[in-house]
C-alpha cells in the first residue's frame, strides 16, 4: 500500500492532510492551508504539516482511548458532528445556526455511508478511522461538544475525539495526484487520507498521531500482493513469460496482470 490523501467531503475545510505509505518505504504529505507550515524529511518519510500552537485546556487519559474504525451508524453520525466542528466557523448570533449545522453533519453523514459501501465509484475502499473516549472521561468539557459527537457502544457512552478517513483511490476529486511509490500499476497501491480532524477542545493531546498511525496499519492490511502466488507457481516450475500493458491494467482498474508459463513433459508440438 502507498499513498494516503484526499479531499474533504465538507466544503471548506482548515486542513486537508495526504499520507503515503508502502511496505518498502512509507511517505506522508500533508498539506496544510494554515499560516504556518513545517517541512520535515526523516529517511523515507516527509510530512507537511501545521502546529496549533494553543496549549490544551485539557489533558486526556491516553489509556481511555480507543483509536479503531468506524462502522455504526451511531459512531458515523458522532464522526460527522466533530467534522462540522472542526471544519467550520460558526457565529454565535447567526441566524438558525443550529439548524445549519445539522444540515451539514446530514450531508458528511450520508456521503461517509456511502463512501464506506463502497456505493461512490471514485473510491476502491474507504474507512473511518476514529479516536474515542468514554464520556465519563470529559464530561466537564463542552455540553456542545459532549452532546454533537456522542454515542454509544456495547452499552456505554463514548464521544469521537478525532477522525480522519482512510481512501483507497487512483485519487482524490479535485485534489491532486500522488506519484509514489512509482512503477507501473503504482496507482493501485495507493490510499489517501482525508477529513482529519481533533476536537478543538483536546488539541495538543497527541490524537492526530494517533488515528494516523492506525490508519497505517488499514493500510498496511490492505497491502495484499499476489508475491506468494507468483513464487508457488516459479516453485512449481513456471517461468516468466510477458506482463499485461500498464493501459490495459489502468482501464480495466485493476493491478497489473502477469503471465508466466510451463511446458508439459512428453508432449511435443507439431
């Protein structure tokens, strides 16, 4: 698997992040629309990213949270509830805001659903990715926050404290392309990241590298090669005879195909 970005399903969000994994070389790129931005190479990884520089009123209990994909539709609402938080600045004496925000949680809400279906043809796989915590843990926080991004789970009430989306893609409508890891049928072994978000209120706890680096592990899961079947059959005496045209893989959407063949013993052509 190798490249991890995308673009927000929310009109207009404060940040959009890209990372790019493979099993040889993981790379992440996340860029950011925020005044300040760091740039930083360590080997084979190299992210572009901004820093809140807002000390965090809060500090979590770090073994209260779970960080897994998400699948009910309870926890896909919470999810849409945060990214509305996080994506958008709203007035407080604006006219029905209320009514505005539950309009856009409804829209993230049913485009997530579908996106997770696989029900959207630009999307090969798609997984919500979210940090959760008990409510009991922060329940002094905001009632606002508390209330828009809870649901429950096994008979307890959790909230989603961060999120982030996991896309498997070519790439991503409107943004732009990865071009790693290259090679042919590259483009099939790439995911993008999108939507990630923290509640405002637990910035600073370390929860954006938590949901990124379990969104590395999906993808790695999802980084299944036909490597074990290609040495079965070279083991059983078959050899390397042609690959299929980068175009025909593309078009057919789909990993690049290989043929490789054995002759039969006693058996001669005429």
């Amino acid at each position: 698997m190798a490249l991890l970005s995308s673009t927000p399903p929310l009109p207009i969000p404060n940040r959009s992040w890209t990372c790019t994994t493979t099993p040889s070389s993981p790379t992440i790129s996340l860029p950011s629309a925020a005044r300040s931005r760091h740039r930083r190479r360590l080997g084979s990884i190299v992210a572009v990213c901004t820093d809140n520089q807002t000390i965090p009123p809060f500090t979590i209990d770090h073994s209260a949270v779970s960080v897994a994909e998400a699948f009910s539709e309870d926890q896909l609402w919470a999810t849409a509830s945060l990214r509305v938080r996080s994506f958008y600045d709203f007035k407080a004496a604006s006219f029905r805001i209320e009514d505005h925000k539950k309009h856009l949680a409804e829209r993230e809400f049913e485009a997530l659903k579908e996106r997770i279906a696989g029900k959207r043809e630009e999307f090969k796989r798609v997984s919500c990715i979210n940090a959760t915590v008990p409510l009991s843990q922060i329940s002094n926080l905001s009632e606002d926050f508390c209330s828009a991004c809870k649901f429950s789970h096994d008979g307890e009430e959790r909230v989603v404290i961060g999120s982030l989306d996991l896309n498997q893609c070519m790439r991503l409508p409107d943004e732009i392309a990865g071009r790693r890891p290259e090679g042919i049928g590259a483009d099939f072994a790439r995911a993008y990241l999108s939507n990630v978000c923290v509640a405002s209120e637990l910035h600073r706890n370390g929860l954006g590298y938590a949901v990124v680096a379990k969104s590395k592990l999906v993808a790695q899961e999802w980084a299944v090669d036909n490597e074990p079947a290609k040495k079965l059959y070279i083991k059983s005496g078959f050899t390397h005879e042609s690959d299929e045209p980068a175009w025909q893989a593309r078009f057919l959407d789909r990993p690049r195909r290989i043929l490789l063949w054995t002759g039969i013993p006693g058996v001669q052509l005429l």
